[in-house]
C-alpha cells in the first residue's frame, strides 16, 4: 500500500507538471518542470523524502528496461544512421561527457551549499 501512495504522489505532480507546461508555453520540456518543482518540494520539506523513496528506488532500478523498445527502433532505421555512424558517436560522446561535467558541478554545488547552510 505504501508503494501506491508513494506513485500517487509522483502521479499527482505529473499531472501538475503537465497543467503548468499547458500554461506556460515556454520550449521546455514538462520533465525539467518536474524535477524542479520535485527538487523544490523536497528541498523545502513539503514533501518529506521518505514519502517517495521506495516508488523513486523502482523507478530508477526499472529505467534501463524502458530504453530497450527505444533501442529496437534504432535498430529498425540502421541503413539510416550507418552513414552517421562517426558524427553520432562524437555528439553522443562529447555530451555525455559535458552533461556529466556540469551534473558534478551542480552536484557539488548543492552539496556545498547545504554543508555551509548548515554550519
């Protein structure tokens, strides 16, 4: 049962999210919104994290499985991108690398902002 309120939860911010991008018409994705509004309610404890530990752990353990139909679409088109094979391999790997640079920063951003907010 704790399980279903917990996805309850994540749902109903979903739905939130969704409204809020209907409403603002900027060319963001409705995903940035929710882990903004998610990071804000956490941050300020209006949503304490234990309210959306166990949904968020199986959501993060079962998301490798939800780029596998991705993956055999990719494989449907490959006369396609077997002639983009080089430049596809240098995007994906230069930003994997730049997205993983600015997440560390950011990361330890927040982790330094919080020791001194709490020293």
């Amino acid at each position: 049962m704790k399980l279903l309120e917990q996805f309850g939860i994540i749902l109903t911010l979903t739905f939130i999210v969704e409204t809020i991008k209907e409403l603002i018409p900027l060319p963001i994705p409705a995903s940035i919104y929710g882990l903004i509004l998610m990071l804000t309610l956490l941050k300020l404890k209006i949503i304490p994290i234990i309210s959306v530990k166990h949904a968020s752990k199986f959501l993060l353990e079962t998301m490798p499985i939800m780029f596998i139909p991705a993956a055999v679409g990719l494989l449907n088109t490959w006369d396609v991108i077997r002639s983009l094979l080089v430049p596809l391999t240098l995007v994906v790997s230069l930003s994997t690398i730049i997205v993983m640079v600015i997440s560390g920063h950011i990361t330890q951003f927040i982790i330094n902002f919080d020791r001194r907010k709490g020293a």
